[in-house]
C-alpha cells in the first residue's frame, strides 16, 4: 500500500480554508480518483513541538492507493481538474511525497 500526502507547508502569508477543503476539495478528489482511493485523511496542523511553535504545515491530506501506478492511472487523467480547484482553498505551493506504508 502507498500513501500520497500532499503537505501544505505554514507561512506567515499563507491562508487555507480548511471548511472548502474537507467539504469541497477532498469530494472532488475522491469523485475524480474514484474506487482506486482505498482511504482519505485530512490533518489540520495544530503548533509545533513548543506550545508557543507554529505547526510546519497548515494542512495535510493523505490518500491511500495499492501501488504507485495506481495512483498514477487514477490522477492522470484529472490532474488539471484537481489542481485548478487549489486557488479556491489555499495560496500554499503542496509538497507531495509518496511513501510506502510498512506497518
């Protein structure tokens, strides 16, 4: 199993509308990825490690596929409609990381 996080990092000028994004952004993704997304997970970042510490990122959201190729077959063909819909939740540039889940 793979996990794609996409990883909204936090900014001083950043803004993320977390309502649009669980209620809106996330339907999307999981409309357009269809039975090929076995999972979703939304995480909204908190603080840091300090309690006075910014989180390092505003937002997270995780999808979960069998394999990589899976993933790519899926978003391929929906990348432009899903990366068009950014602009309507977030200023933040993603980082996306695709891992391995061991356990």
């Amino acid at each position: 199993m793979i996990k794609v996080s996409v990883l909204y990092p936090k900014t001083d000028f950043c803004s993320f509308n977390m309502d649009y994004y669980r209620d809106t952004h996330m339907p999307l993704v999981e409309q357009k990825l269809g039975a090929a997304c076995t999972r979703v997970a939304i995480e909204q970042g908190l603080t840091g490690a300090a309690p006075d510490q910014s989180p390092a990122y505003a937002a997270m959201g995780h999808l979960y596929f069998d394999t990589v190729t899976a993933f790519q077959q899926a978003f391929a063909p929906h990348a432009d409609a899903i990366m068009a819909d950014l602009p309507n939740f977030t200023n933040i540039e993603p980082v996306i990381q695709i891992s391995e889940v061991i356990r």
